[in-house]
C-alpha cells in the first residue's frame, strides 16, 4: 500500500530542539563557570619575516587551541595581549609560505620581538578543524585532503562525492549526478563518518548509494578529509576515514563578509546560485546562507546501458542518462554571542532536495524515429514517464557550537558541540511514496583541554550520539532502529625536539535495538504449489545488539630537516556494524539488489531455500593499520608521499549468493525484474596501497602537478576468488596552472585504468581518461573581487563509467560540459 506525501511539522522540531539543548547549555556553562578565572594581563609581541628578512603581511598567529588568530601589518608586527604565564606554542602561516611551531616561554616580564621565519612553500599549507588538537595539512601523522577558498569554488559540485572525486586518495561513489559519497581507499558507506562542523549529518546516506547527504557544499568553506582511521576523534563509524565539511553557520566573528556564487552548466541545463552573509556587532555575530539548484536529465557520450552498446554505437546521437533530474534548495540562519576568550552560538537550517533514481526508468535515448512507429513511441514514453521513481528529501538541522579559553587553571579550554536533526527521504512513484527513511538524531560533545604537563598536550572528550532509524513501505529492506553510543577519548601530544609524538585512545559502547519483523519467501527456486502460504516466513525478534569498540594509535611527526618531514601512525581500531549490516531484508532500490544482514544465514535444504540464524553472534571489525608519509614542502618543488597497509579481521562485505529473487520466490535463474540476493559476511580482509603528489613551481606564476593513487583489496581466506568489489583502478594525473595578475588558468587530466581485480559475479570496467580545464577573469572595482569563469569538464567526451558505482552498467559518466558563472565577495 501506498501514502501520500505528508508535510513535516517545523514547530514540533523547535520543541523537541529546544527541549534537547536545555541540558546542554546548562552543562557547558556551568563547567565554564567553574574553570573560570580572570588573573593576569602579559602580552607577547614579535615580527613575522620572509628568509630574505622581509616583513610578511597578513600572516596569521594562534596561540595553542585558541581559535582566536592575529595577523600581521604591513612591517610584519603582531602582538597578544592577556596571555597566560608559561610555555605557549605559536603557530605561524601565511600564504605561499610553510607553516611553523614556535614555542614562547611567557613570564612575568612583557615578551617582545619574538622572530620568526617563514620559508618559502609551493604546497597550500591549511590549518585543519577535523581534529581537536591543532594540526595543518603538512604537520598530520596521517595523510589529510583540505579543499578551501577558491579551489572549492571551483571543484564544487551537486554532490559531496562529485566535488572531492579527484582528491588524491579519493573516489566517487557516483549514483548519477543526483546522490555520489566520498571513496577513502576503497572504504565507503558505513565506514566513512560525513560530518558538518565536526558533527555527524545526521542523514540516510551510508544506508544506500540512492541517498543524497544532507551537507551542501556551495556554502562551505573548506572541507576536509582525512585518510585512515580516524575513530580517536569521531568514533567506530570513521574506521576507513572522515570528511569534515566547515561553514560559517554558527559565526565566531562579526566582520562583515558577503560572497555569492551563480552558475549554469550546459550538460543538464544546471542553474545555480548560492550567498553567505555574515555581520554583527562587537558582541553579537549573525549569519545567513542559502542556495538554489535545478538541473534536467544530463547528456551523455555514449548509450545509458551496457547492453546498448554491443556491436557499437552512433557517437553523434543524443544520449540522455533518463530520470536523472534534481532540484535543490535550503537556508541556514546562525548568531552567536562572542565572549573575549570564546563564543557560544546556535544556528537552523534546512535542505530540500528531489532527484531522479536513475537505474529505475526505461527511457533511454533521443534518436531520429520513422513516422510510422512515431505514435506507439509516443505511448511507450508515457507509459516509461509513469514508471518513473525519485526521491524528496528534506532535513531540518540545528545546531550549538561553543567554546571558552581559561586564563587560569589545570583547564585551559573546554568545547561543547550539540546538534539535532531530522530527516526524512521518500522514494515516490506514480505521486504516491511507496517507501520512506527517517532518521531523528542527536549527538553532543564535550572536549576539555588541559595545561601543559611537563610539556604534554592534550585534551579529554565525552562524546554521545543517538539514532532513530525507520524505514516504512514495500521496499524498506532495513527494520526500525535505535542506535545509541556513548563514548570517552583522550589524546595526548608533545614535541621532543623536531618530533612531535601523538598518543590516543578511545572507549564506546554502542547498542542497537532493532524492531521485530517477518523475514523469509514465500517460496522456492522449484515450481511449488504454494504461491502465497508463508510457512517458509518467521517473526525474527532481536535482542539489544551490545558492543565495546576500543581503539588505540600512536604517530609521530618527524621534521628531519627544514622543509621536510615524516609521517608514521599505527592505529588499532573497532567498529561496531550497523543496524543495516545486521538485520536487512529486503529489496533495495538504490542498489538494485536484495538485502540480506549478517544477522541472517541462508541455506539450501531439500530444494528449499531457509532463512535462519546464524552460527556465531555478529562481531566487532577490528582493523590494524600503518600508515607512512614523506613530504617535502619547502621551496620550488614539493611533494607528499604515503603508504599504507591495512589489516581487517571480521569485515562486513556484501557477498552474491547466486540466487536471485522476484515475486516473493527465490530461484538460481536470473530473469527480467529479478533482483540478485546478496548477503553481509564477515572475513579478514587486507588493503594496502599508495598516493603520491609532486608540485613543481615553474616561475613564479606557472606551477605543474602530478599525482597517482592505488587501492589493493582482497579477502585473506577466499578459496577461489579473493577480490572485494568496486575497488577503485588504479588513477595517473596532472595540473598545469597558470597564475597571472588579472586571470589564472588551470588544464588537468586524469587516468583511471581498467579494473580487471574483481569480485565473483562483478563486471570490470575499461581505462578512460578525463580532460578538465577552467579560466577565472579578475575584474577589479567590483566589490573585494569579482571573477567570471569558464569551467570545462570531460572535453575529451570520452565514454566512461565507473567502477566503484552501483549503477556503472546503466548510468555513465556525463559528456563534454561547459559551466560558466560569476563569483565574488565584498
């Protein structure tokens, strides 16, 4: 049965937030009130200059964890006031330059003319908001991707997968252009924690392919990602990596700062438009965003289905990827109150989105038809339009962000987070849902940062966050569910000498109360009489699933010599499965597959097939990973260089049982309409590989990029064969930018090889190569800056799809596109 779409009540969220927030704020002003003190007044002063002894202007200074940043004049001068007596680090950036730590001991005497020295850097160098303790992109024991500023702009997509796709290290999951998450080395889904200001989105998407995550990345920032385990920080759900996505949403300053963005895009006929305003007074910071998209089915180079293109093809035809429509919009309003060492703040927002499914429609391809067959086209369009399947997603967000700096105290700085969302995803056909995913959840953070102990930094975290999960209709293959984890951490840093030692662990305990539900077929793969009896279905009821993922590393920051340095983390990590991992059942239309969770065992007995429980209880995956990294960032020339090997024991994949499933029976015969079962197993695993990224400054204005990565995957105990399934291809690229006083250039290109290391039953994919350019004009007396900008991707307009989708044999990458839009800020 189906139900008609039903509108979210906005004021019953506004009660439950506010109801959920009260016991936060409480907490964090209380433990602000009791670390509280207000005892000294010295300052610390000094000058910021280039190897040549020249003044860097604009160069930013941080104290230790302190948000709070200065910046030089025009002579390079900076100062601090109200610093606390002792040892305090510096950390010193600035644009074109490296970054640098510099520890200040501070005495009862003013400190003045501390000098630092900034080396000359071809490498980006972007401080980095993911971790709790301060870090940057070059001075991480694990590799880190930070995409900010006009980069972002540029490589900004409809999808978070989309825009991060050539990262090295990264992949798209690419659903189409409408849904497509971030790949961290071959890891996905349930593994990959997708957070928004160091806070979980809350939303659908590591349930399936299908669903959009609720994060836009046009009002970002910056948007980070780190590569490796990072459960010490986010928890078991970031065992493969994390992306932070960092906005302004809740505003720690009140300058005033507005950019915009409009853009249209030829391939789908994409409009967009997107604004950040931020103001406020010299207590009281505002901030509001928003943006609009709308985008028509996407042009392609070749046949929607690999079926089509058997015996070749006509490459001058018009090909369209059918039902791969969206449209997209969504505000978010922010204020915050600024205190003289800190912030506290709240923000709303909202995101709607509806997306063609792809994958889920018969449409194909605009060709040039005889007159005669004109009318029964006509009538097989109409009939192909109603079979059509989308999704409308809309999500309510709040979220409080604060912090406060001690001037006395063992406590020197305490950091709440508190963030409540509702989601709702309805897939809808004929007008009508026929499926609906929500998930109502919450989640809060307290850090509290400690003094330095014999030269040791480090914070402690008590971390919480509760999901409930439903799904409801005829294809919700996963059962209702209550997910809650509560969580302590502490990590611990000190520099002895050029080394920098890093020491962490973490201890959750996650439980998972999953509604009863009736599992099974109604019948077999033999022709039986008994279409319809049920006596093969059971009422599976779930105990409360418990599990206590610990997790432990150790890494170090080598700086062997100027400019250089290494990177080494071990880490021991655990992640408790999802509800979905453990107790699906059913169809998915997002992966074209039949669900079956670990939580099941399906066994074949006298020609029948039988669901039951399985043998041994569901386990913790336990990963053991070392990571190396190399870096050269001084200088003309730079590079980053990383290894790792990656250990998995009791890993959750999805294996093809070979049966496939249609009409409420199981055969071995695969026919029209019928979906192939697959089912979670757990075994060890093994994945090891490698990323590499050379920048070499050619004159001052002309800069040339290459870099490769590697991903090998494979089951240790397999029998026949041992490959895990979409594992991206091996990748080759290069960049050549150009930087001129009124206009920059880029030209870049990309390998992927063909994929031949597949799983049983997989298909491989053929090697492509991708060709993308841009141009951005400066005109100036318009506002800070103001760009109008030409964006080419696939000029080649080659015929690719990609191995790590679902839908690669029916849904390839789009053709030859031009985008072309103004930004600018004031």
């Amino acid at each position: 049965m189906y139900s008609r779409v039903n509108k979210v009540s906005f004021t019953a969220h506004v009660k439950y937030f506010f109801k959920a927030t009260a016991s936060f704020s409480c907490l964090l002003w209380l433990t602000l009130l009791f670390f509280s003190s207000n005892v000294f007044a010295k300052q610390i002063s000094g000058v910021v200059v280039n190897e040549q002894g020249e003044p860097i202007d604009n160069a930013a200074i941080q104290i230790d964890h302190d948000t709070t940043k200065v910046f030089t004049n025009a002579q390079g001068e900076f100062s601090f006031t109200d610093v606390k007596e002792g040892k305090v680090e510096l950390h010193i950036s600035s644009k074109k330059y490296s970054h640098k730590n510099q520890t200040v001991t501070v005495t009862a005497d003013e400190i003045s003319k501390v000098n630092v020295v900034l080396f000359k850097s071809v490498m980006e160098v972007v401080d980095v908001y993911a971790t709790p303790l301060h870090a940057s992109s070059i001075e991480s024991a694990l590799p880190i991707n930070v995409v900010s500023a006009d980069e972002l702009k540029m490589k900004q997509a409809a999808t978070l997968g989309e825009t991060l796709k050539n990262e090295v290290g990264i992949n798209s999951s690419y659903y189409g252009p409408v849904s497509s998450t971030p790949v961290i080395r071959g890891l996905d889904g349930p593994r990959v924690l997708i957070t928004q200001n160091g806070l979980d989105v809350g939303d659908a998407s590591r349930v399936g392919p299908d669903h959009v995550v609720a994060a836009e990345t046009t009002t970002a920032t910056q948007i980070e990602v780190l590569r490796g385990p990072a459960t010490l920080f986010y928890g078991s759900g970031a065992i493969g990596g994390v992306v932070n996505i960092v906005d302004g949403r809740v505003p720690t300053s009140s300058d005033t700062e507005v950019d915009y963005l409009l853009q249209y895009n030829d391939v789908s006929n994409e409009r967009q438009a997107s604004a950040n305003l931020q103001t406020g007074t010299e207590d009281v910071a505002f901030h509001v965003d928003g943006y609009w998209r709308d985008s028509k089915d996407y042009k392609l180079a070749g046949p929607a289905e690999t079926e089509d293109e058997e015996g070749g093809y006509d490459e001058s035809a018009d090909y369209k990827l059918a039902n791969s429509s969206s449209t997209g919009n969504g505000a978010t309003f922010g204020s915050s109150y600024l205190l003289d060492n800190g912030f506290i703040g709240l923000s709303y927002g909202f995101m709607n989105r509806e997306y063609g499914i792809p994958g889920h429609s018969h449409a194909g391809h605009d060709h040039d038809h005889d007159d005669d067959d004109h009318a029964d086209e006509h009538s097989d369009e109409e009939e192909h339009a109603e079979e059509e399947v989308y999704a409308k997603m809309h999500q309510d967000r709040w979220q409080m962000l604060g912090e406060y700096n001690f001037e006395q105290g063992f406590i020197t700085k305490v950091a709440g987070k508190f963030a409540y969302s509702d989601y709702n995803h309805q897939e809808i056909e004929e007008g009508f849902v026929g499926t609906t995913f929500t998930n109502k959840s919450t989640e809060a953070r307290l850090d509290l940062y400690h003094q330095n102990y014999f030269d040791w930094q480090g914070a402690w975290t008590v971390h919480y966050k509760n999901s409930d999960f439903a799904a409801q209709g005829e294809e919700a293959f996963s059962p209702p569910s209550k997910s809650t984890m509560l969580a302590l951490a502490w990590l611990e840093e000190k520099h002895f000498g050029s080394v920098l030692l890093q020491l962490g662990a973490r201890l959750e305990q996650v439980n998972i109360d999953v509604e009863d539900s009736i599992v099974g077929f109604e019948g077999d793969h033999d022709d039986h009489d008994d279409h319809g009896d049920d006596h093969d279905n059971m009422l599976a009821s779930f105990d409360t699933q418990d599990f206590t993922p610990i997790s432990a590393s150790t890494g170090l920051v080598w700086d062997y010599q100027e400019g250089y340095n290494i990177g080494m983390s071990l880490a021991f990590s655990q992640r408790a499965p999802s509800a979905g991992e453990l107790f699906s059942f059913g169809p998915h239309i997002g992966t074209n597959t039949f669900e079956v969770g670990a939580g099941f065992d399906i066994h074949e007995e006298d020609g029948e097939i039988h669901v039951e429980s399985p043998e041994q209880a569901p386990r913790v995956e336990t990963s053991l990973n070392f990571d190396l990294t190399f870096r050269k960032f001084n200088g003309d020339f730079g590079y980053v260089l990383s290894a790792f090997y990656n250990q998995i024991d009791d890993y959750y994949y999805q294996n093809n049982t070979g049966l496939f499933y249609h009409d409420d029976h199981v055969d071995t015969a695969e026919h029209e309409g019928a979906l192939p079962i697959y089912i979670y197993q757990q075994e060890d695993v093994v994945m090891y590989g490698g990323e590499a990224e050379f920048i070499y400054q050619v004159t001052s204005g002309f800069t040339a990029t290459v870099f490769s990565d590697y991903i090998r995957a494979r089951l240790v105990n397999a029998e026949v064969n041992d490959n895990l399934p979409r594992i991206p291809p091996l990748r080759l690229g290069g960049i050549l930018d150009y930087q001129a006083e009124s206009f920059d250039t880029e030209l870049s290109f990309t390998h992927y090889f063909a994929q031949d290391d597949i799983a049983e039953r997989e298909t491989s994919t053929d090697s492509y190569t991708m060709v993308d350019a841009y141009f951005n004009y400066y005109i100036d007396g318009i506002g800070d800056d103001f760009i109008v900008y030409i964006k080419g991707q696939n000029l080649a307009n080659v015929h690719a799809r990609v191995h790590t989708s679902f839908l690669k044999d029916v849904a390839p990458l789009p053709a030859r596109n031009i985008s072309v839009g103004i930004r600018g800020s004031f």
